[in-house]
C-alpha cells in the first residue's frame, strides 16, 4: 500500500507541473501565481530579441561571434568504415557516428541586465545553478537549468550576494578537470579577447579550486581580483554569459596557445594510468604495462601532478594513451598531430575525447576494451586485450616514423 502511495502522489505531481508548465508557457500567467514551481525557459538570444524596446530602460546586448557551423573531423585512424562507430548519442547529444560532420552550436556573448543566479549541491557535491531574469525567466545558458530544487530559492531566498557586473563562465559540472578544461577555459579566453574578462565569476572553494587558480593565473588573471560565488543566491545588475559550442577549433586554439607552448623533447610517449581512481581502472594493467614498456612509454598518474606539470608534459608528448577518462583532456596542451589512443568501454561510447581531439588536430585511435563484472556503464574496470594492444601501439610507431 506505501508504494502505491508513493506512486499516486508522483503520478498527482507531475500531472500538476505539466498543468503548470501549460499556464505559465502557453497562458503567459506570472509563475508567481504558481510558486514559482515552473518558469519559462528562453535563450539569451530570444530573450533579448523580445525584450528589445519592449521593456522600458531594457539595456540588453548580444554579440554574435561565429554561426553554426559543421565540424570536419577524420575517421579514426584505425576504423576505415564510419559504420563501425556508435551511433548512441547517451547522455551528451551526439554519438562517435556523429562526430565526423557534427553541427558546432553558435559563438554569442550577451550581456542582461538585473539576473539572479541560484544554486544548490546536488548529491554528488556538484553545484546545479539557474539563471533567471527580473522579470523572472529561466536564461538557458549551457550547463545551467531551473529545476524543483531552486523553486524554494525563487519563492523565499534573498539574494546574499550582490554585485553590479559579472561576467558568467561557470557549469553545473566545474568541479570536474575534463569540464573545467574543456568548458570552462575557453570561455575565459574569448571574454578576455573581447576585453571582458573583469568580473569573471568563479565557483566556491571545492575540490577542484587548486587547478582553477593555476589556470586561471596561467591565462594572465588575478584569481584574487574576481568575485567568488559562495552563496545560493547571487544579484548581478549585468551580467554576461557565453554560448559556444564545445569542440569548436578556435576556443580551444586559445587556450592552447595561451596556457602552453612546444616542448624541447616532442617524442614522448604517455600512458596515463587511472590505477588509482575509483573506477574504469584496466583489470589487467600489469599485462598491458609490459607490451607498452616494451614501446617506450612512460607510466603517469595525473592525480600526482600539477596543473603546471602536466601541462609541460603534455608539451613534450607524441602519443597519449588511457582508458576513457579525465586524464585525456590534458590532449588540450599537446601540439597538434599529438596520436591519442582511447581506450573505451563498448557499453559507454563517451564521443567527447574523439570530438576534442579532432577540434585539436590530433590523431585520434579507437581501442575498445572489455568491460568486467556486472554492467555498470562508465563504471566498469575494463579488461584491454594485450594482443590488440600490442597491434596498435607498433600501427602509432609506424605512423611516428612516416
């Protein structure tokens, strides 16, 4: 009987929303009216387009950058046929069949004016964040959404904080290298081309923060100087926000440009170990640690290393190799035509290493392993044939030497 209670009372609460959602989207009633349970969403682009001599002193701007394009990135270096990929597009929009002719989203800065930012820990000890407007829409940015959650920030909180400009860089995810690499720093590198880089807002001290101050230092700001958000509520009279899409070639050629420069010896050879993560370890790292040994590799754990150290070695590095993980991002500060081997669990097909090496013009190889133990997607440890392995790494070698 409890589960049935369980069950109706989810059944009651998503037919109110949808009744919700309906008066507030179609019916343009104040979400007010409603508890602020649903708001609409809109992009900065609509937002200030409508706006736009409608409200009076309405002092919006966009800048639109670069237009949608579509990427042009080559087949692995060991598939000849693209039907060979994944043509799962998970949870990231897009599949490795996708990744070759991908359609790259649009480059705008916009700046609003009189913005609330929310934000609450979910529970892995991320922040999820929300933009709304004043007259209370969700600004959809990338990584950011209103969601049950902030509804009780909307409805009840005042703002603790309160700043006249920012400018708004951060995602649901900046407490993850990979993401804050790959989503984060580029955006920092547009705004200061654009001269805007004043007012950048970073997140609260987390786990995370060591690397965001050393980046954020290596790109030629005073982490001091920039306003911290450490509230769930902050104020800003006008703020700026950044739509890009990922894997476009001339945000990340920023900061590789910026952050790194060409290493004295181009010919190493990295195998990043995640032996001492928590998961997607190799099951049989030893057998596999003898065939790349044999080849010349050196055996790293980037979890020991700064952010300045691994950005020297990437600097110096000619082929990265790894199971599917966050160590691949540091491919960011290699040259370019770097041979990057993922190695993938075919039950997670995860594109976003193949799209960000092509971005980079790396060479980019697809290894796929053998999951172990009960199917936990993106979990697993993954069991590398050595044999496989083997054929790969002296396929890299001979295309070094060519």
């Amino acid at each position: 009987m409890k589960q049935v209670g369980v069950a109706l009372i989810a059944l009651f609460r998503r037919t109110l929303d949808r009744l919700v959602r309906a008066a507030v989207s179609r019916l343009r009633l104040p979400p007010g009216l409603f508890g602020f349970r649903c708001i609409r969403a809109i992009s900065p682009r609509v937002y200030i387009l409508q706006t736009t001599g409608r409200r009076l002193g309405f002092s919006g701007t966009l800048n639109m950058i670069e237009s949608r394009a579509v990427s042009s990135v080559p087949l692995p270096c060991n598939l000849s046929s693209r039907d060979r990929l994944s043509r799962s597009p998970g949870k990231w929009g897009f599949s490795f069949y996708d990744v070759p002719d991908r359609r790259m989203e649009e480059t705008f800065v916009a700046t609003v004016p009189d913005c609330r930012i929310l934000s609450f820990v979910d529970q892995w000890g991320d922040e999820s964040y929300a933009i709304v407007t004043g007259d209370n829409r969700d600004l959809r940015v990338r990584g950011t959404a209103y969601v049950r959650e902030h509804v009780h920030l909307l409805r009840h909180g005042a703002p603790a904080q309160s700043i006249e400009k920012g400018r708004w860089i951060l995602e649901q995810w900046d407490r993850n290298y990979s993401h804050w690499l790959q989503w984060h720093l580029p955006k920092i590198a547009l705004l200061q081309d654009l001269g805007m880089a004043d007012g950048i807002i970073l997140p609260r001290k987390n786990r995370l923060f060591s690397v965001v101050d050393a980046s954020i230092q290596r790109l030629g700001l005073d982490s001091a100087a920039l306003p911290v958000f450490e509230s769930e509520i902050l104020h800003v009279g006008e703020l700026t926000v950044v739509g890009m899409d990922d894997y476009r070639p001339s945000l990340l050629a920023r900061v590789r440009e910026r952050m790194s420069k060409p290493g004295k010896r181009r010919g190493r050879k990295v195998y990043v170990s995640r032996a001492k993560a928590l998961w997607r370890r190799v099951e049989n790292e030893d057998e596999c640690w003898a065939v790349l040994e044999d080849h010349g590799y050196e055996n790293v754990c980037m979890e020991d290393m700064s952010l300045g150290e691994q950005i020297s070695l990437m600097e110096e590095t000619a082929v990265i190799l790894s199971v599917h993980g966050t160590g691949l991002a540091n491919m960011l500060f290699a040259p370019a035509g770097c041979h990057v081997v993922e190695v993938c669990d075919p039950a997670f097909p995860n594109p976003q290493f193949y799209a960000l090496a092509g971005a980079l013009e790396h060479r980019y190889w697809l290894l796929e392993g053998r999951p172990v133990g009960p199917s936990r997607p993106g979990y697993n440890n993954i069991s590398v044939d050595p044999g496989m392995l083997e054929q790969t790494v002296r396929r890299v070698d001979s295309f070094m030497v060519a």
